[in-house]
C-alpha cells in the first residue's frame, strides 16, 4: 500500500494505492502472510476444513498455500488437504472447471482471497461452490478494505482491516488543485 497522490485511471484519483500483486511477488511474503492468517481463523474452521479454494489468480495462490501449511499441522494420518482454483468466467461470475467441481462435491471448503473488497467476488465464488455441491465453511482475506457490499452468511476472517480514504473525482481533486504531484507505479 502506497500513499500519495494517484491517478487511477477510471476518472478518479485518490491518496492510497493498493497493489495486491506485491504479496505474491517473492513468495516467501504469502507464505508468512497464509502463516498467520491460518492462526487467526477459529480452529473448529481450519479443523473441518477439506478444501481451500479461491479465486485466480491471488486468492487461488493463497488457497494452495494455505492447504499445503494446514497439513504441517495435521495428524499425518489425515487425508491431505486439497485446493481448488476458481477461474473468472464471462457468464457466470466464477466457476470450477469440471475436475475441481468433482473435488468440492460434498466437502468443507474454505473461501480465501488476497483482498475483498466489495464482496461480490467472494459472493461469486460461494455461489459456484455451492451450486457444485460444496459445504462453505468461512471466508478469508489477507487484507478487508471495509467497503463490503454483499456480505456471505458464513463467518468472514481477515488478517487485517483497513477503511482506505475516500477517492476523489478527477475533476475535483483536492490534491491537484494543491498542486500536489502526482506519482506512478
Ligand atoms: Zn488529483
């Protein structure tokens, strides 16, 4: 997350840039980052979870993190815990390719994103879990901007809760009419 002064590009500039692709970009950070989301979500959660699944590509890399460090800390004896990509799909919001849909069937599945930010693609991704016969235990996020619109009616586990400050018009921006330059990235 950046402060400054940017220009987003769809008409409005703001004073925080969040780019989610700086914590996949060394994978030890999503690793530390899925170490201790793991430790804040409930245990009785991680304990019925069967399968992380999220969406491509970032919560889709967090899921396959997060289901391989469950297993370091499971009974060896225990089913290894699977993973499942949702992919982004024109028609329908998410979905699972045929081969995951088969995975989820009639298993615990925990949702996970790198960030929500309205909600809707969590929502999305419930909504093709659970049509492919899947149990939604939970959502989890890394980072929760706060602005949640569509809320799922499973608990939601976020690493860290940040409310960004209001965006402004391009054409009325307070930072520009101060002369403030504005930066790149
Ligand atoms: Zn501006």
């Amino acid at each position: 997350m950046l402060d400054g002064h940017f220009d987003f590009g769809n008409g409005f500039h703001g004073r925080v840039y969040l780019n989610p692709h700086q914590l996949f970009r060394h994978p030890s950070t999503i690793w530390r980052f899925a170490q201790d989301l793991i430790d804040v979500l409930p245990g009785s959660i991680l304990d019925a979870t069967d399968v992380v699944a999220g969406p491509a590509t970032g919560g889709a890399l967090l899921a396959h993190t997060i289901a391989g460090l469950l297993d370091s800390r499971r009974e060896i004896t225990r089913p290894p815990t699977l993973f499942a990509p949702l992919t982004a799909d024109a028609r329908s919001g998410y979905s699972l390719s045929r081969f995951y849909r088969q995975q989820v069937k009639g298993r615990n599945v925990l949702l996970v994103d790198d960030v929500r930010n309205t909600g809707q693609t969590l929502a999305r991704c419930a909504e093709a879990l659970r049509s492919s016969g899947a149990t939604l235990l939970a959502s989890a996020e890394i980072y929760d901007r706060m602005e949640a619109i569509a809320e799922l009616d499973v608990p939601n586990v976020a690493l860290a809760e940040y409310k960004a400050p209001p965006n402004y018009a391009a054409d009325s921006c307070p930072l520009c009419a101060s002369g403030v330059p504005i930066n790149t990235f």
